[in-house]
C-alpha cells in the first residue's frame, strides 16, 4: 500500500501525497484490498471530524515533512 501511496516513488511520503489518497483521489471503483482500506480510512477520519495534517504529524517522527516505511512501525 505504501508503494501506491507514494506517487513520487522517493521511498517517502510528504503531506500532499497523503492528502491526495484521502482526499482528491477517488477509490469507489477500486476493488482491491488496498482500495477498500484507504476508503475505510477515509471514512474514519471523515466521521470522526479527524484531521489529516495532525495525522501526518504523528507519523512525521523525524519532523521532515515526509513520512518513509519506518515511521509507520
């Protein structure tokens, strides 16, 4: 799912990458686990009034502004 997610390909996710998943991009046609994952996720965030740039923070460990595999340990 990371690779999906990291549509520059630099082994790193930055903020706009991960808004562009739960926010612009559309899943509904997406039948695959990873569609219906980040549709759930969504959903989620949605429903709780989550929001997405404090999410990012929390993974940022580093505070580079982008987030790689390891962050998500």
């Amino acid at each position: 799912m990371f690779s999906i997610l990291d549509v520059s390909k630099d082994g790193k996710l930055s903020l706009s990458e991960l808004k562009r998943t739960f926010v612009d991009y559309d899943f509904s046609d997406l039948k695959d686990r990873a569609g219906n994952i980040i549709n759930d996720l969504r959903e989620i965030i949605k429903h709780n009034k989550l929001e997405l740039v404090k999410i990012f923070g929390n993974f940022d460990k580093d505070k580079q502004g982008s987030l790689d595999f390891t962050e998500f340990d």
